[in-house]
C-alpha cells in the first residue's frame, strides 16, 4: 500500500510507503505465534498480547468457557495446556481489516484433536482480544454437506429395515435395552437444540420434559406472549426459520416451530415425562435417573447428565403473610393462564418487568382494572430501538445483506470479553435514551421508575448479569404511561381476602393477584431432584460477578456454571434465550461428545463456587 504525496511545480511525483496493511500484520502475528507455541516458549507467546488484553477460549484450548487477562493470564493458560492442545496451522479465512489503527481477522487453526475458528483483534502493542473456539472434533466431524448421509442403502436386500423402522426401534431400545449416555432434563429450546446436536454428533442421548407436547413450554403460557427478540437472534441450529418467518413471533408459532424441529431433527424426546430423582454414583461414574414416563416407571443410567430447565424456570413465589386467606385467584406469571376470565375484574400484578407488563397489557385488552406494583426501578428499552439501534449492526435484514450471518454474529458478540463488555453497551444505551426522550419523559411523569443498569449499560448487562429488572417495550409502556395501567409503588406487607396492601399501608383490592416476581437459579432444580448437597457443591447458576444489583461478586468472568464443567463430575447446565441456546449448545455437546468417544479432556480453570444460590 502507497501514499501519493501532491507534487509542487518543479518536482515528481513521490510515492511514499505506508506501513504494514492490515493482512500483513495479522499474517505476521500468527506466524510468530504459531512459532512460539510450536517452541513451547510461553514467554515469547504471551507476549505478543497487549498490557490490557483478553483471550476467550470456547473448549478448543481449555475444555471449558473461560476468559484469560493479560499476558499473564495467557501465560497460565498456555502452561497448563499447550502440551495436550498442540495447536498449529493459524491462517485467516478472509482478508483482514482495519479501523482506528485495530486489525481484525477471521481465523481458523486445528489442535491435536480437532478444528476451531477464531477472531483475532490486534493493535501496535500486541493482541487486544482473541476468541478461539472449538468447531469440530477430528475423526467424528457431522455427517454434513459432501458427507451427508445417503438415506438409503440402493440395492436389492432381504429384511431391509426402512428408515422408518429404524427410527421405531431405535425408539423402542431406548432406556431398555440401550441406555443413552446423556440425560437432558426439559424440553425447551435449550433441551431441543442441545439433543440435536448430539444426535448429529453421534451421542446417545435422549430429552425428557413433562409437557404434553415439545413446544407446550410456550403454548402453555399467557396469551399475549411472543418473542421480543427479532427472527434474526433466534435461529436454531441446523435449521433457521424461513425468510417470511415474523420478526417478533407468537408463542404458539415458536410452539409448534419447536415441535416440527424435534421431528424433523430426529431429535429423541421423551414427553409427559417427568425425572423424579437422580443420583450420582462417584465409584461406577454413573447417574441412576428414575423417570415417570406417562406412568410407567423408568430407571436410566447416564454418564452425564443436563439440566436443561431454564433460566426462567424455577419460579419464584414470594410468601407474603395473608396469601392464604386471599378469596380470589392468585398464581405466579408462569402459571397465569391468560386474560378471558378477567374481564371486569380487579387485578393486581406485583412486578414491573418483562412477564409483568405483558400481562397487565393483556388484562387491559381484555377489560380488566388493572394496577402494576413497582417494587424496584425497571429498564425499558422500545423495541423498535433496541433493534436498530443495539441490534441492527449484527442481527438484521441489513446486517445479513452485509455478509453479518448469524453464526458471524454470534462469534462477533462472543469474542468481546465479559470484562469490557458494559463499555461498548454504554453508549448504545445513551443514544437510545437520547433517540426516545420523550417516551422516557412520558414514564416518568406518570410515576414509572426507570433505571439504565447500576452503570447505565442497559439490558444486555442486566440480562448477563442477573437476568432480570427490564422490559423490552412492545406496548404496555403506553399504557403506563397514560394510565390505562396504574401503577403503584413499594413492598407487599399482606394480603387480605380481597386485597393487597403495600407496606406504606396503601390497599389495593384484587380479584386477581399475579405474581411477575421471577425465578430462582437453576441450581435449585438439583436440589429438587439430586438433593441440597448437590445444589450447593455447583452452586450458584447465572451471573458474572459483577458486582451489581443481584450479581454479587467476586469476578468470574464468564456465566456461572453454564454450558461448562462444574464442580460437580458429570453434571451439566444449559439454557438461556434462543441465541445462546443455539451458540452455546454446539461446545456443550461438543464437550459430551469427547467424553463419550474417550479423547482426554484436561480441564483449565474450573471455576469455583463463590454463591450457593
């Protein structure tokens, strides 16, 4: 690359060399990082990371979703694993680029047992982030694209069994005659997507819910419930929804998307099934899982085990004194069964995120009188905004046209460090509260506390960190604002027969009382089903230990005990929205995988518990 240099009247032109381009300095990076690490020289490898720098690994060095700070972070890490990773051909995949002086490049590399990708951000100073991650396993790739599986043997045979026949054996051996090596507890998109992939991957697994049907998680809630996500951050693996798929979908569109994918994904689920107990035997390193299937009583014997059940699944339901004398309907939003039977009716909805505002708003519609108790300040971003505005660069129509996939997106959002994260949300979040003053002004004139994140780096922190505290606006917050839903302010102290009454003594009457009070970490289910002990060796699920509201420290760096070891042999969470239920589930299973075909999987950083729950 050159620099023409504007001649004066009685000179030539002048060509001036620039310094090295973009490709140049990450080919040179890669080179001499490969070479440190061939030689084994640690010293030599860490330093070419920046003073401030970050290394996200995705199972392809560490077997485990760890962050690494600085180049003595790398250090570590590269001592207590280079041997067993021997990692080796770093190349780009497409040209590198440039902005403010930062090259970016699109990676891939192989280790001694499989393939991964990456995406390398490198300044003067050395490498600023680098994300590796782990794509493939050698010798057990899917059988995908040229190696696509024919689907039928050509030829003339006795006895041939269809595939049909196949898939109603295999169904039939299935906790009988073949125990699966994996048990995924809920079938939800988190279970869904995890047992497809490990049924492309090879691994006998099957997936246990207790609804009727795969996709009754969403049918069977409130009626005005869709996604407040867009289509583009929604995607499943394998199969994305088509291209006139509705960009914010109902609940029972997803519901009967995720029944049509457990079909067509040949994905084993067993339904109206529910695991009463688990236990782990440390000698033979084996669950015995006992599960009701439909009434008949199971006994499986797993290797491993997933807890698939849902961030937002162990509903929490305060115990306010009084409860048990209310005479009218109560439940928690998990429960609420929609707005029909409320028309006319005095309703009162503790909570003032998410579920709440959906169903204050689908009791307006339906008549109700309606009241929202705000007990603490909420989020709230339009979707509209949240969008075009933090969204649209990596999931949109306009990011897809750009060449920003899905899968790109996913590992662009992946590759910035937890540590920095609230950084670059906190401008995106200013220009969101400048771009709708005026409907924030609205709220706070009609009493609505609004809060941006103990930060102000809005709902993508406050879902990392806590997973709670916003609402993604889709209508309600104009009903609060001109109140068509009122509001109310402050703790519960009790409950009369017909009313709820705030701690300030203020008395709300109520035919109906919905608890929006969310849910509790997933650990608890282990406790249910495995028992305390176990709940509190892993410990807390969720969170980074940010130390914010309900996100207590120390730093952890990255999501407490998902899609990862614990402390716990053998024992798994999954889970999350749908973008993370599809990223995250290929290095689960991948995981699973290995250990189910014995490769050796060295674990770096087991994270220890901090939190009990």
């Amino acid at each position: 690359m050159t620099q023409t240099v504007e001649p004066d009247a009685n000179a030539t032109d002048v060509a001036v060399a620039s310094g090295p381009t973009a490709q140049e300095r990450v080919d040179r990076w890669l080179a001499d990082f490969e070479a440190a690490l061939a030689a084994r020289d640690v010293d030599r490898a860490a330093g070419m990371f920046a003073t401030t720098s970050f290394w996200r690994d995705l199972v392809a060095f560490t077997w485990n979703i760890t962050t690494v700070e600085g180049p003595e972070g790398v250090a570590d890490m590269l001592r207590a694993t280079l041997d067993s990773t021997d990692p080796s051909g770093f190349r780009t995949t497409e040209p590198a680029t440039e902005a403010d002086g930062v090259a970016e490049a699109w990676i891939e590399f192989e280790t001694a047992v499989g393939r991964g990708s990456g995406l390398l951000r490198l300044t003067d100073e050395g490498a600023f982030t680098f994300l590796t991650d782990l794509r493939e396993l050698k010798g057990f790739e899917e059988n995908k694209g040229t190696q696509r599986p024919k689907g039928v043997a050509h030829g003339a045979f006795k006895d041939r069994e269809t595939w049909a026949e196949k898939r109603e054996r295999e169904a039939a051996e299935l906790g009988t005659t073949a125990q699966p090596y994996v048990v995924v507890i809920g079938g939800g998109q988190g279970g869904i997507a995890l047992g497809s992939r490990l049924r492309q991957l090879g691994v006998p697994a099957v997936t246990i819910d207790r609804h009727d049907r795969p996709g009754d998680q969403w049918r069977k809630r409130y009626k005005s419930l869709c996604l407040h996500d867009p289509v583009w951050y929604d995607h499943l693996p394998y199969l994305k929804f088509p291209d006139n798929w509705p960009v914010f979908a109902p609940k029972d569109k997803i519901g009967d998307w995720l029944e049509m994918y457990v079909k067509v994904m040949e994905v084993p689920y067993w339904s109206r099934s529910t695991v009463t107990s688990a236990t782990w035997d440390d000698a033979a390193k084996e669950w015995t899982v006992q599960v009701d299937r439909d009434g008949e009583q199971v006994t499986l014997k797993p290797k491993q085990v997933v807890f698939a059940t849902g961030m937002s699944g162990k509903a929490r339901m305060p115990e306010f004194p009084g409860m048990s004398l209310f005479k009218g309907d109560q439940h928690h939003s998990s429960q609420h069964p929609g707005p029909e039977a409320y028309t006319g009716k005095r309703c009162v909805v503790v909570g003032s995120n998410n579920s709440a505002h959906d169903i204050c708003a689908a009791l307006w519609e339906h008549d109700a009188d309606v009241t929202m108790v705000q007990r603490t300040s909420t989020h709230i971003v339009k979707s509209d905004s949240l969008m075009t505005i933090a969204l649209g660069g990596l999931y949109s129509e306009e990011a897809v046209a750009a060449g920003v996939t899905t899968e790109k997106a996913d590992m662009i959002f992946a590759s910035l460090p937890y540590r920095i994260l609230h950084t670059f949300q906190i401008p995106v979040y200013e220009e969101i509260k400048r771009h709708d003053q005026d409907f924030y002004d609205r709220l706070e004139k009609a009493g609505f506390e609004l809060d941006w994140g103990d930060d102000g780096s809005g709902l993508f922190m406050k879902y990392l960190r806590r997973g709670s505290g916003y609402y993604i606006d889709v209508g309600a917050s104009e009903l609060v604002a001109n109140g068509d839903i009122k509001l109310a302010h402050g703790q519960v102290d009790h409950l009369t027969e017909d009313a709820v009454v705030l701690e300030d003594g203020t008395t709300l009457p109520a035919d109906l009382v919905v608890y929006a009070t969310g849910y509790n970490s997933m650990n608890g289910w282990v406790a249910d089903l495995v028992g305390q002990d176990m709940a509190d060796k892993v410990g807390k699920v969720w969170g980074l230990g940010s130390d914010t509201t309900k996100d207590p420290g120390p730093w952890e760096g990255e999501q407490r005990n998902m899609w990862k070891p614990t402390q716990q042999e053998a024992l798994w969470f999954h889970g999350g929205n749908l973008h993370q239920s599809r990223h995250y589930s290929l290095y689960l299973a991948l995981q699973l995988k290995a250990r189910y075909e014995g490769i050796p999987t060295p674990v770096y950083n087991l994270a220890p518990v901090h939190h009990l729950s």
